[in-house]
C-alpha cells in the first residue's frame, strides 16, 4: 500500500526529473577532452613551465641560501616577490633582498 500524497504526484517521479550533478560534470569534461584531443579521450596535458618560472620557483624553495639578488630586472623581483608571499617565505628576514641599497 502507498502512502497518500495531497500533491497528487509522487516523490520518485519528481526526483527522477532532476539530472545528477555528478552526470552534468563529466559530460561537460568528457566533451571538453574530445574536443582538444580531436575526439580520443586522453588526460589535458599543460604547457610545460618555462625556464623563468622553473627559476622563480627554485630560488623560492632555496631563499634561506640567498644572500642577494644582484641586478635583476623588475618583472623577475616582482615575481619572486609574488611567490614569496604567496608561499609565506616573504618574512622579516628575506624582506632586505628586495630593497635597494641606493
């Protein structure tokens, strides 16, 4: 026996309408890996870093051993600077290396 349902329509039917979230998500992934791969499913590789970036990122992770920069130009001290702080090394302590001595 069924419960009775003042709406007239049961829960299963409503629930049956919605798509499943999980569902919209991989089609939309599925479509965007077709349409860079020309239509094989193979994984979005990324552009390899570039040598900058691949610099940026070792002097950050080695910035105690740092004693200066020397003349760099600005978009790099920017950078470095950037990374530093989003990494929480931009501390007291490394602060002076991206201050001029002039």
């Amino acid at each position: 026996a069924q419960a009775f349902n003042p709406s007239g329509v049961s829960e299963f039917s409503l629930a049956s309408l919605l798509p499943k979230a999980s569902s919209i998500n991989m089609k939309g992934k599925k479509k965007r890996e077709r349409n860079v791969t020309d239509g094989l499913r193979r994984p979005i590789l990324k552009a390899p870093a570039t040598l900058q970036a691949q610099c940026i990122k070792t002097i950050v992770q080695n910035i105690e051993h740092v004693e200066s920069f020397g003349v760099i130009p600005d978009n790099v001290q920017n950078a470095l600077c950037q990374r530093m702080a989003f990494q929480g090394k931009l501390i007291p302590s490394t602060l002076p290396l991206f201050l001029d001595d002039t």
